[in-house]
C-alpha cells in the first residue's frame, strides 16, 4: 500500500514501482507500517520526517520533565560561613521559583553532635532566608547524625 506524498492514497503497488514513483517525485520511499498486510509505505522527504520526530519527542521530554519536579537537596554544616549560606540560599530561590522542592540538610560530624540547636538554627535561618517563595513542608527533624528540613514553593 502506497501513500503519496500528499496523504493520498495510491493503492498496492510493487515496490519497485512505489520506489519509481518516489524517485520520480524527488523524495524518499519510507516503510511506516512494516507488520501489516500489505505493508504501509509512504513517499516523504525522509529528512524532514526525521528532524520532525526528534522535535516531537524532545517536546514530550520538556513536558515531562516540567510534570516530574525535583527535590533539589542543599547541604549545610553547623558552622557554614555567611558567604556560603548566601550562595546555597541564593541557588535554592531559583529552584523554588522553578516549582522544585528543597531538602536542606545537616550531618554532623564528630563532636558537632554534642550542638544540635546549632544545627536547627543554621535550618531554621535557611527557611527564614527562603520563606518569601517557600513554605515549610517538613520542620527541622533530626534522624541520627542528619538533621533536615524540607521546603516547598508556594503557589
């Protein structure tokens, strides 16, 4: 079964016709439906149909990529310098105006587990930091050495 170039049917032909036909036409002969019976085959520009369906399926990914947001995780220490707490706040405000979640988060080493409110107050000023674009979604909980807080864009 041919399809012309147009969308038009053109009947079951050999395939060397329906290739004479293509050649004559100046375009390519591509198998759209190999299992069938007969077989589909179509006469297009094979390059343009090429550029079209990697452009289709980037598209897909761009929207799925925008349905599935991310938990973008920012790590902290107890005694992380202003410069840096800026930085990290900075980058989680971009994050949190693309829609994405954010996991701030602590883990404490050695003797820094004998000042976990150091911890909670590094968190809390993180989300005090963030709080024009954010909500809490989780408060500061401590797990072990870890010591986390999540945000979540506000809509």
């Amino acid at each position: 079964m041919v399809i012309g170039p147009n969308g038009e049917q053109m009947g079951i032909k050999s395939l060397k016709d329906a290739q004479t036909i293509a050649n004559f036409a100046g375009l390519d002969l591509v198998l759209m439906n190999g299992s069938g019976t007969p077989a589909v085959g179509k006469i297009m520009d094979y390059n343009k149909f090429r550029y079209e369906k990697k452009k289709k399926q980037k598209e897909a990914t761009k929207k799925q990529r925008e349905t599935n947001k991310e938990l973008k995780e920012y790590r902290l220490s107890p005694g992380i310098d202003t410069h840096d707490f800026d930085t990290r706040v900075r980058n989680a405000r971009e994050y949190l105006e693309k829609g994405h979640k954010i996991r701030g988060f602590i883990r404490f080493k050695g003797r820094q587990m004998s000042h976990p409110e150091l911890g909670r107050e590094v968190l809390q000023k993180f989300a005090e930091n963030l709080s024009d674009v954010s909500m809490v979604e989780t408060a500061v909980k401590q797990e072990g050495r870890n010591m986390f807080i999540i945000l979540a864009p506000k809509k």
